[in-house]
C-alpha cells in the first residue's frame, strides 16, 4: 500500500474556482445591464450606460425611469436574491436537508403575519387608498410590522433552539411554528372584509419595485451582515456537513454555530420579505444549482458563489416577470417558482440523486 | 496503570442516558475504572444495547457522564474546551455521512479544524500533516474522488485518515470494521495497529467481532451484561473465564481450545480424529457441524484419519471391523450418514 504512493499534486486542493467566478461575475453584470434596459419604455443601451457613468441620457424622462425606478429595482433583485439564497444554503446545511429553505423556520410566515395584522386589523388605515395617501408611511409600517413579526418567530425559534439540542427536532417545530402563524393569518382573513384582503394577498405575491432609493441602503445593510455572518461562519458549516457529533469532535462549537446560523438567516429572511414580500424558491433551489455548477459543498466557495448566482436568478426572473415588450408586470414569487421549478427538477434528474449530492 | 501516564482514564464513571420527564436516569454501566495507555490497540466489546458507544461517546465528551469523571492527560475532561479536546482526542463514529461534492482531499483536510484559524485555511504544515494521513491510511489512489463515491471500506479509511489528520494522541472508533467484508476488515485492522506501534497513539475501538478482537487487542475491555466493566489482556480474560461468562448463551458456548464460538450441540457418537494439521483443522469442523464431538483421545469406537500428500488429501474412517479410504469430506460425510 505504501510503496505505491503517489504524489499529491496541488490539484486535489480546495481550489476557489477562478473560471466559475469569473463567468458568474460577467453574467451578473449582463443580465444587470438586461434588466435595466428591458421594460415598458424603451430606452437605448447607450444612453443606460451613460446614466450609469453619471451623465444625462438625451431624455429627461429616461433619466428618471432609470434611477428612480429600474436602478432601485434591479438593485433590490440583486439584493434579494442573494439573500435569500444565502439563506437558503445556511438552512440545508444546518438541517442537512436538501428541502431547507429560508421559509423553514417559520420566519416568513412571521413577517406575513405582522403584515396581516397591520392590512387586516387596520381597517379604512390601511387600506390601498390610505397607503397611496401616505405613501412612505405606509410602506415604513409594513416593513416594520414585517421585520417585528419575522423578528418574534426568530426569538421563539432561538428560545426553542437552546432547549432542543437535536436539529431534525429544531426543523419539524420551525415548520409547525410557520404552519401555526399561517393558520392565524387565514383566521384573521376570514374574517376581514374582501377589500382588506386584497391588499394583503397583492402584498403576498411579493415585488421588487416597492423600495425606494433611499430606503434601499437598509436592504443592503441587512443584506451585508446577514451575508458577512454567513462567510464568518464558513468552516462550522463545513464541520456540520459531517453531522454535528463530527463537528463537535473537530472542536467546532455547535451550539453557538447554530444561534449564528439562525441569526444570519432571520435577518436576511426577514428584511427581504418585510421590504419585498414572501419571495419564494430562490432559497431552496440557488443553493442546489450553485452545487452543482461549481462541484464542491466547501462553505468559503459556495456562499459567494450563492451570493452571485441568487442575484443572477433573481434578475433574470425579473426580466421575465416585467414581460419585454408589454405594459404588463407578473408577480415576482410566482415567476420565480415557474422558472425555478424546471431548472431544479432538470438539475435534479441530472445528477440523479440530490439527498447524496447535497 | 497510573492514572498519570494514561491518555485517556475514567473514575468511577457511570454512562447512560440523564433523567427525561418522569422518567428516571438509564443507567447503562457503572463505576468504570478504564486506562487508555498511547501505543496500545485496545478492543472494547460487549452485547449488543451494552452501551460501547455510549462509552466511546462519554470519553470524546460527546456525551454527558451521568456520574463519575473522565480523565484526560490526568485532568478532568470537561475542563477542556471543546477546541483543546479536539486537539487530543479525535473519534470516528458510526453516523453516516450522506453528503457529496466534496472530495476525500478537502474531507481529510476538515480533520485540521482544531489548529486553522476562524476561515479554515490550510498552512504548509497543515498540509503536509493531511498527506501524511493521507499516506498512512493508504487512500492515495483516490484522493480526489467525490466522497459519494466511496466503497463502505473507502469510506472507512478515510474518515481514520481525517482523525488522523487532527493529529491527537487518542482514537477512538466506534464500530470501524462493522459492514465490511473480511479483507477490509484486517486491513483496517492492520493500519490501526501499525498506527499504534508507529506513532504511539492510543486506539480505542469497539466491535463486536470477538475473534477479530481476540487477534488484534493489546488491551480487552469488556462491558458485562450487567453494566460492569473488565479489563485485560485477551488471552488472561480468556483462561480465566472471564470472556466466556461475558457471552455465553444458552444456544452457543465459546470454545477455549479454539477461542471461537461453537454453533452446534454435538448429539451424535464420539470420534477419534487424528492426521495431519491442516486436514484435521477442517475435518474436526466439518465432524462438528455434522454433530459429532471430536476426541484427541483413542477409545471411541469411531476413529477418522486425516492425511495430506503434496496437493492431495485422504481421509480414512477405521471401525473394528473395517477400513474405507475417500478422497473428499463430501464422501467421508456420506459414508458416516449411511452409518
């Protein structure tokens, strides 16, 4: 056996995949630049590239669709689709389940939740002409009341994590938790009246353009620490990909691993539903496509990869979404699950067996 | 044994599972008094539900004591952070790793987790201690492959490479030759014992494959059946009784001659087998699994002659009255069932 060794060339090293970067990078930057230039006006490449280095495009009006609307929109997809894929990632490999998503935890259902009690409860408040009325107002109150209900989930959730030390427990009772918060919002919608409902139901099929320029820098910031923990906690998640007894016998310390994960996830969960409404499947199905497009499951190389290819996903869903060429915009979450659907059912048939690969 | 030079030692330590609700604690074994010396292979075996892992669990700090304590290096075990334990004592265990997309390099590799800094990256000494493992575990020809695809042996071997990788002065491993075939098991057996010898280390691991551990202890320790456990070296646990009461069941009894398990009853006559060593080894099995029980003394009224000649074998049946001569056991059985 040992006379036979052979030399262990650099190859076998975790390689960070400069090529796989690259491109994610040049197709982020593309489909950016598409995203822009795509929508109900249309505007010239020129003159988008010419906003975007600071000078004026020929049309005053273009000027103002652009950085009034389409920047702050397509920011926001980048913003959230990274997000929630990190989100996402975190999840599956806690969990070490392949079906994991930001939405596990129940905090989505908790943002739902403080949403419906702020549309719902409200009553003539709140209502869609009272919203128009006090535009910034409202939409501050939805965020708020978003981020309070996902941030009470998450507490529940952090109080029940440091009873329940056995992970597969942790995930049935973050579902239970969300399946709960989802019964009281259908309770507390039926007995609303049909326009309350509305509101809350355009709320629930999430969208993109809803934040303005100057509330974008709170998404960013959410984005950036909930992000910036993730990568910080690169090689616990590496360690609990073998199972926690593993890791704990490597000296990874699960227990306050896990409360960072939570933390990580809640805040970039919860800040993205509360300003964009439940975006759903980014979360489940980036994670696996980045898998399997750079090959590895090292946690230093998958969260920025994930990071690029959710906005990635997210832009081009956004394109779709805004239907080039028409007047017309669809719900975001619904194009996110049509597009989202086929690709991981492709990727799954593919690699044949997603539970072994993850 | 001194408690001192020990790597890892127990006090009176009681395992099993704390109290839950109303009921009460579930004590597995008690008043454990054990010394993992470096450089030594020791087999802990026991019953099924005796608690081998619990115990190999309890002393990685995997697991609560219920009473008692762990000692390491002589120092209490949970004075330790879960950091520096790892440093000294790294465990293979029998959860079963399901992920993919990682290779056998960058898993051996997690065994450095104790020693990288807070991103994990690898240092030029980390390096050269993941080759080093690497190389004595004998995983060189597929350091590149997806864990996923992994044999259960491969596996195996390469889940010791990264507790070799963490570089400690204790193994422990629970089950490590449990679904593996023969050859993979004296070859796990084998590396472990030359790491023993080579670099020191004290190797604990459990199995319940008692001739295999019969072969390769330095160091038995046996957990009873009533949650006591005994230690020794195997050949003295094995004159003095001790490893027979530990397992025998009525259905089977352990043979002291042979240091294996018998299966059968014999129901049937005497024999007088005699010959030469290696067909007599056979035959004597063969007799014993027909229900015949074979004698080395001369009197029975049976009396069966095994005999080799270069790559040929003869086996003789003499009675009192007659001798026949066959050239197979297939043939000498049949002439004893017409009997």
């Amino acid at each position: 056996m040992a006379n036979e060794r052979t030399d262990i060339t650099p190859r076998h090293k975790t390689g960070i995949r400069p090529l796989y970067f690259g491109l994610l990078i040049i197709g982020l930057i593309g489909l950016l630049l598409l995203n822009l230039a795509l929508g109900s006006v249309d505007i010239p490449l020129s003159d988008i590239v010419q906003i975007l280095i600071g000078g004026e495009a020929t049309s005053e009006a273009w000027n103002k669709i652009i950085v009034n609307i389409r920047i702050p929109r397509a920011v926001t997809a980048v913003l959230a689709g990274s997000a929630l894929s990190v989100g996402g990632l975190l999840m599956q490999t806690l969990f070490r389940n392949p079906l994991a998503g930001p939405s596990v935890l129940g905090i989505t259902a908790g943002a739902s939740l403080g949403v419906a009690i702020v549309m719902l409860a409200g009553g003539t408040i709140t209502s869609i002409f009272a919203i128009q009325q006090l535009s910034a107002f409202g939409s501050w109150m939805i965020v708020i009341a978003a981020s309070l209900g996902a941030a009470g989930v998450l507490l529940l959730i952090l109080l029940i994590s440091i009873k329940v030390r056995d992970n597969v427990t942790l995930l049935i009772i973050g579902l239970m938790i969300g399946n709960l918060t989802i019964a009281l919002v259908s309770i507390w919608q039926y007995f609303s009246r049909p326009e309350q409902i509305q509101d809350y139901l355009i709320w629930t099929f999430g969208s993109l353009g809803g934040v303005p320029l100057d509330q974008l820098w709170i998404l960013a910031v959410i984005t950036l620490i909930g992000g910036g923990i993730a990568m910080a906690l690169s090689k616990p998640l590496n360690g609990l990909l073998l199972g926690e007894n593993y890791a704990r016998s490597m000296g990874l310390s699960v227990f306050s691993s896990r409360i960072w994960i939570i933390v990580s996830t809640s805040l970039l969960a919860g800040g993205i539903t509360a300003f964009c409404g439940p975006i759903g499947f980014v979360g489940i199905a980036v994670p696996h496509l980045t898998r399997s497009l750079m090959g590895t499951n090292d946690h230093r190389v998958l969260i920025p990869a994930t990071l690029l290819m959710g906005a990635i996903l997210l832009l081009a869903c956004d394109i779709v979404a805004q239907v080039p060429g028409s007047t017309t915009t669809l719900p975001i979450s619904a194009v996110t699950s049509m597009v989202g659907s086929p690709v991981v059912i492709w990727v799954i048939i593919q690699r044949k067996n997603l539970q072994a690969s993850f | 044994m001194s408690k001192q030079s020990s790597i890892i030692s127990t006090n009176e330590l009681d395992i099993g599972f704390p109290p839950k609700g109303r009921k009460s604690a579930t004590v597995v074994a008690s008043d454990i008094n054990v010394a993992l010396q470096g450089g030594q292979v020791v087999c802990l075996l026991g019953p099924n539900g005796s608690g081998k892992s619990t115990l190999i669990r309890t002393l990685a700090g995997l697991h609560y004591p219920l009473d008692g304590e762990v000692l390491l290096n002589g120092k209490q075990l949970n004075k330790f952070g879960v950091k520096t334990i790892a440093q000294k004592v790294s465990t293979v265990l029998t959860d079963r790793i399901t992920i993919g997309n990682i290779s056998v390099y960058e898993l051996v590799a997690f065994g450095r987790s104790p020693y990288t800094g807070w991103f994990g990256s690898l240092n030029k000494k980390d390096e050269e201690i993941v080759e080093w493992a690497i190389a004595s575990a004998g995983i060189e020809q597929f350091v590149d492959r997806d864990v996923l695809h992994l044999s259960d042996g491969e596996r195996q071997k390469v889940m010791i490479a990264r507790a070799l990788a963490q570089d400690t002065s204790a193994v422990l491993l629970d089950e490590p030759t449990a679904h593996l075939d023969l050859p993979n098991r004296v070859e796990i057996i084998r590396l472990l014992r030359k790491l023993a010898h080579h670099t020191k280390k004290g190797i604990l691991l459990s199995t319940h494959e008692l001739d295999l551990a019969l072969k390769a202890a330095d160091t038995l320790w046996l957990i009873s059946r009533d949650g006591k456990v005994i230690t020794g070296t195997p050949e003295d646990l094995v004159l003095d009784g001790t490893f027979e009461a530990v397992f025998e069941k009525d259905s089977f009894d352990f043979d002291r001659s042979t240091g294996s398990f018998t299966l059968h009853n014999p129901d049937k006559e005497p024999i007088y087998l005699t010959g030469d060593a290696v067909p007599v080894f056979w035959t004597r099995r063969a007799l014993e699994r027909e229900g015949y029980e074979v004698v080395e003394k001369n009197g029975t009224s049976l009396k069966v002659e095994a005999h080799s000649k270069q790559e040929t074998f003869l086996w003789k049946i003499i009675s009192e009255k007659e001798e026949h001569s066959y050239s197979s056991i297939k043939d000498l059985l049949g002439a004893l069932r017409k009997n």
